[in-house]
C-alpha cells in the first residue's frame, strides 16, 4: 500500500522578507516529499512565519499560536513550528511563551528546518504563478530608533552578485517573468543596485514579458544611478516604495532616519521628471515619541504635497531593545490613534480627488 503522504500548512505573517522566507520553507518540506494542505486541521505540519516589526502584527501572530494548542491536544502528533522574527525578538521566551510549539527557527534560516526533517526522496520544488522573489540582501545596518529589525534579523549583508544572478537566471528557465528583488535596505546592495539590474538586462534582452521589482527602497540611498537604472530600462517596473515615515525634519532626525525632507522631495521630483507615470508608495507612522500637533500636521503638509499612489500607515508601537522604546515622551495610545485616523481622512481625500490614484491603508 502507498504511503499517505505528509502535508504541511504555512501562515505567513508580515513582509514581503517574509513571504520568501515561507517560501523557501515550502521548498524545503516539498523536497522532503510533503505535499500543501488547504488547512491546518489537514495538515502533519504547521509553520507560522511571524513578524514583530508592529505590535499588531505581534498580536495577530503570537494569538494565532496560541490557538494552535487546542490543535496539538486533539492531534499529538501534529508539528507547529514558529519562524521568523518572533523566535530572535529580545527579551522574549518562546519556548516558555509557547509550550505547545515543536520547532523554533529564526529568519533566514531554512536549512535549520532541513537539518529537522526526516530525510525522503527529493521532490524538485517549482515557483507558483508567473512570480518570484529573490532575496538580495538580509539584514538592516540603518538602526531606525523605531526599528526592531536589525536585533530580530542581524547586521546587513549582500549575497554575491554571481549568485544572484544564477537564481534570477534559473527562475527565468522556469518561466517565471515577474522577479520581485528583496532587501530590508535593496539600495544598499553592496554591489550596487543599479549594477545588479544592469546585469540583468543580459538575461532578459529577448523577453519583452518579463518584470523586474524591488524593495523596499531607503530614501537616504535612492541614487540618481538607481533611478536613472530603472527609467532606462524596460523591464524595470516604474515603481517605488519609498518610505517617508514622518514629514518633519525633528521627527525625521529622532527617528534617526538619515535624511530630511528635502532630500525626499527632491527624490521624489528626480522619479517624476523621468517617469511621469512611476507609482510611488510610502510607509507614514505617527504619534512617534514627543510628535507634537505641529510635526504631524508637517506630515498631514507633506502627503498632502507629494500625492503617494499608496500610502501603508500605521500608529507608533514601542519595540523592544530600540532606542525609541527608551524615550520619556511617549504619547498616549488616544493621540497615536486619533492623529491615525486624521492621516487616513487625508489619505482618502486624495484618492477622491484623484480617481486614478490608489490608496491603500494597512494599520
């Protein structure tokens, strides 16, 4: 008789860094001969890939962990495994927070799920659709005073450009024609972003369907070289997430985000003169620590001012370990969300002046 084959669930929480985190832990069970189950109550395995970046999405991944226990109980054998940010995230116990859970495997680390595994005939794992994602850069050495990143995933680091290539070059044999290039800083790609997509240009000269993407982008390393790159070649969609994440220069600088205003809006009218049509998007966070009515309405000034086709906003949330969590003038959860939805009002003023201009929200 044919041996039941294992299925796997995977609930993926937070960024894309974490979408192609999932995705490479996919590839790992399916060639350790697991196939995908539409559910959990299907499944011999479940991996819950986690973001801490926001204390929502904390919230969301630590509760939906927790109600796997009632899972475990029913079915013993059953394995829930935590990934991701949650595992590194200082100053939390997981193994005590989550008594219930098998596997913990930090971020960036699947072959720490294939060293776990019972070994089985290879399964060649093939991408889903006509999209992939390519990882680039792990990591974040910028130290946002905001930011839990660098301590949940490490100090930043480059892949080869060799190596990059031959992925994008073995996803292109697939048939993928939609790449989407990742980093927590894409800019800062040691070898050069720029460089990498001129590079690309050799891979896909005769492929007129292909799309090349990136992010997330940092405005402080948005070059004239990477702008004038994508302007200059076809297959590079016209778009960037540059986040702002507030519209004062006090904010901006205590926020240590290494850049001021002007700087972006001058980055910004450099995209705009050489790509009328570039889909520019942005992160704002407000009710950062000692933002005053003054400062947010800076930023209200600001949206208003540069008309972002998408805009991703969210209230301040302290982070442990950063250096804004440590800051005496925190402001009440009542101001962050007040001052919250005034943002959104303003962001949905726009897209009704503006039919053709898509605003999204993610709180």
């Amino acid at each position: 008789m044919k041996e039941k084959s294992r299925r796997y669930f995977i609930k993926t929480y937070g960024c894309a860094m974490n979408v192609s985190d999932a995705a490479k832990l996919a590839a790992v069970l399916r060639s350790a001969g697991y196939s995908e189950a539409d559910s959990e109550q299907q499944a011999d395995m479940i991996l819950v890939v986690t973001c801490v970046v926001r204390q929502h999405a904390e919230d969301r991944a630590a509760g939906y962990i927790t109600s796997l226990k009632g899972l475990k109980e029913k079915n013993p054998n059953i394995i829930i495994g935590v990934c991701g940010c949650i595992v590194t995230e200082p100053g939390r116990d997981v193994k005590k927070q989550f008594p219930h859970v098998d596997l913990f495997i930090p971020p960036n680390s699947p072959e720490k799920l294939k060293d776990l595994l019972q070994p089985s005939p290879p399964i060649s794992p093939s991408p889903r659709g006509r999209g992939g994602l390519v990882t680039i850069a792990h990591g974040c050495d910028n130290y946002c005073s905001y930011c839990v990143v660098p301590y949940v995933r490490g100090r930043e680091f480059s892949r080869p450009l060799d190596e990059v290539l031959a992925e994008i070059k073995g996803l292109i044999e697939q048939g993928v024609t939609d790449i989407t290039l990742l980093g927590q800083n894409v800019n800062s790609y040691k070898p050069g972003l720029a460089n990498l997509l001129m590079k690309i240009k050799q891979l896909v000269i005769r492929n007129s369907s292909f799309v090349i993407r990136f992010l997330t982008s940092h405005p402080r390393d948005m070059s004239d070289e990477i702008i004038e790159a994508v302007a200059e070649l076809p297959f590079v969609a016209k778009e960037f997430l540059l986040p702002l994440q507030s519209g004062d220069n006090e904010i901006l600088k205590r926020m240590n985000r290494g850049y001021t205003l002007e700087h972006f809006l001058g980055r910004v009218e450099k995209i705009r003169a050489l790509m009328p049509q570039a889909r520019i998007t942005s992160d704002i966070l407000v009710g950062f620590p000692g933002e005053t009515e003054q400062q947010f309405q800076n930023t209200l000034k600001a949206v208003k001012q540069i008309k972002f086709d998408e805009v991703h906003m969210f209230a301040y949330s302290s982070r442990p370990m950063t250096a804004a969590a440590k800051l005496s003038d925190q402001l009440p959860d009542e101001v962050k969300q007040e001052r919250l939805q005034r943002l959104i009002s303003v962001v949905r003023g726009i897209v009704k002046d503006n039919p053709l201009t898509k605003n999204i929200t993610s709180l």
